[in-house]
C-alpha cells in the first residue's frame, strides 16, 4: 500500500529555539518548510500554522477534557509539563499553565475523565493522574510501570516515549520506543498490556519480545471501539524517496482479535532533509480530527481532518482515499 507520489502540500512557518525529543541535537533556527502529505494522509489540511503562538514546544499530547481540548506539552523541550486550553475548535492557546517539572517524553490520556500522564524518567516509564488537569498524584506506589533492562542486547535496553489507550473492557495498551544500546537509530516499537487494578499497574510481565513494528518510534495510539487500535507513529531512519532518510510519520492498525499489526505505509507525512515526529490526535467534539506534529525538533503545528477517528481507521485499513 506504499504510494510516493505527492497529492498535496502544505507551507508552513516554523519559529523555534530548541529540540524536541532530546535525541538528537537541536536545530537552532527560524525556517519555512513545505510539509508533503502522501497517500491516505492527503485527507488532511492545515490551517494556521505554526501552534501555539510559534513557540518553543514541542511532545505535544490533545486530550478531550472538560467539555473542551486540552494540550499537554514539554515547554521548552527540557521537561516543563505545561497545559493550555485550545478551546473546541482546538485553534484557541490560552491559560498556559507549567504543572510539573522533570517530564520527559509526557504522553497524557484521558480515560473515564480522569488524565493520566505517563513519562520518562531515569530510563524507566512512571504515571501520575489527575481529576482537574491540574493536581498531580504519582500512583503506582511511585514505581515505574515499564522498566529498561540492564541487558544491552534487550530491546528495552532504552525505553523513551510510550502510548497508551484502554480498549471495551478495560485492558491497557502501551506502544514503547525501545532499543538495545546501539540506541534510537535502531529503535522500535514493542508492545504490553496491562489491567489497572486500583492505582495500580505493570506493564512489565507482557511485554513483547521483539518490536511489533520496526525503525519506528514517537507513537500515538487510540482504540477505536468494535475495530482496533490505530497507531500513528514516527518512522526512523528508513530509505525513502520523499524525505531522504529523515522521520516521517506514518500509520498502522492492531487486531485485537488477533494480535497482529498492518503497517499502512502509504500515510507518509514529511519534510525532506528535516525530521518530523510526535504525532498525536484527538477528535474534536465535531466529529473531525486535530493531528499534531513536531517539525524540525523545535516547533507543533496541527493539520485537520473532515474525518472522524472510525473513517480514519476504516480509509486506512481499506485504502480508500
């Protein structure tokens, strides 16, 4: 289902200062880019770009919340957990509010409105929750839920950024950047699952023994109810004819029934020579989608789609575009 010809494109002004996923070197400096959508990923648009006022942000999660979208997000990219309100249309940026500091790689989700932010610290996964968006609790008895290993061939050697959601009946599903100690140039995605029991949960016991998806990292999962998990995700490093070999973003769908992944390489979103990462979602109360990216290490900008996440998934799946 690959498809290397550009459908669309889409210039953007980027402004920043500093990195974003803290992996590799910033890229200091203001630049215009032209952001190329490719296959599936042509039924997005943006615009007006860049978010948040051009600022220095960067590992951006959206959460439905409070009858309205909230972001979540690294100000600064040096571990500031800030929030703001974007309003309904998710175009709003306003009540700038730092939480908490010392949260790398934050990945907040929303589930039966209570928000649990899960990050990186000391090379492990730890979560907090809150009721109001703005009181942390770190649960868990203060333990990570996902360990590295001291091993240095175990792909959870490094563990970075995870993705989280809870299907029908409540199990947890978490998509991990991993890698051994050749580091995130061979990174991938490994995956657990895990049932909260209280304020307690372990993602240790089940996880995968090898990357469900290779030479990927920075992922965004939801469950889609009554078909599966979409998964949107950064692609490492991989020889390809739109973007050299810099990130991209792509896309993949999880069978819950059978536990297996498709990967629809067709959705390539990317700037040539320049890494592009961090996607999240979030659908608006209108029934579209908010897709938010990290360009260039240093500035968010959002695109939009008519869709809702259950088309996404269903174009996706089908190749209907």
């Amino acid at each position: 289902m690959i498809n290397y010809y550009i459908k669309n494109s889409v210039t953007l002004l980027l402004i920043g200062l500093l990195t974003a996923c803290g992996k590799e070197s910033p890229v200091n400096k203001q630049a215009v880019f032209t952001l190329s959508l490719h296959g599936s990923a042509t039924t997005f648009y943006e615009k007006t770009n860049p978010a948040f006022n051009a600022g220095a942000i960067v590992e951006n999660s959206m959460v439905s919340f409070q009858n309205q979208i909230f972001a979540f997000y690294d100000e600064g990219a040096n571990g500031n957990f800030t929030s703001a309100e974007l309003g309904n249309s998710g175009q709003n940026f306003f009540n700038q509010k730092i939480l908490n500091l010392d949260r790398r790689f934050s990945y907040v989700l929303n589930y039966q409105e209570t928000l649990y932010n899960f990050f990186y610290k000391a090379n492990s996964i730890y979560l907090e929750k809150s009721t109001d968006g703005l009181n942390w609790q770190l649960i868990n008895n203060g333990l990570p839920v996902l360990n590295s290993e001291p091993d240095p061939n175990s792909i959870y050697y490094n563990v970075w950024n995870v993705a989280v959601t809870v299907d029908e009946m409540g199990v947890w599903h978490l998509f991990v950047e991993c890698a051994d100690i050749r580091n995130n140039t061979y990174a991938g995605l490994a995956y657990s699952t895990a049932v909260m029991v209280g304020d307690q949960i372990d993602f240790n016991p089940n996880k995968s023994s090898t990357f469900l998806i290779q030479q990927a990292g920075n992922p965004y999962v939801t469950n889609v109810p009554g078909k599966g998990l979409l998964i949107v995700y950064g692609q490492i490093f991989l020889p390809n004819e739109n973007f050299d070999y810099e990130w991209y973003v792509s896309a993949a769908t999880f069978n819950l029934n059978t536990n297996t992944v498709t990967e629809h390489n067709e959705f390539q979103v990317g700037v040539r020579g320049i890494h592009v990462a961090d996607p999240h979602l979030v659908e608006l109360p209108n029934g579209k989608i908010l897709l938010s990216l990290s360009v260039n290490q240093n500035s968010t900008y959002f695109a939009y789609s008519d869709q809702s996440m259950s088309e996404f998934y269903d174009l996706l799946l089908n190749g209907l575009y």
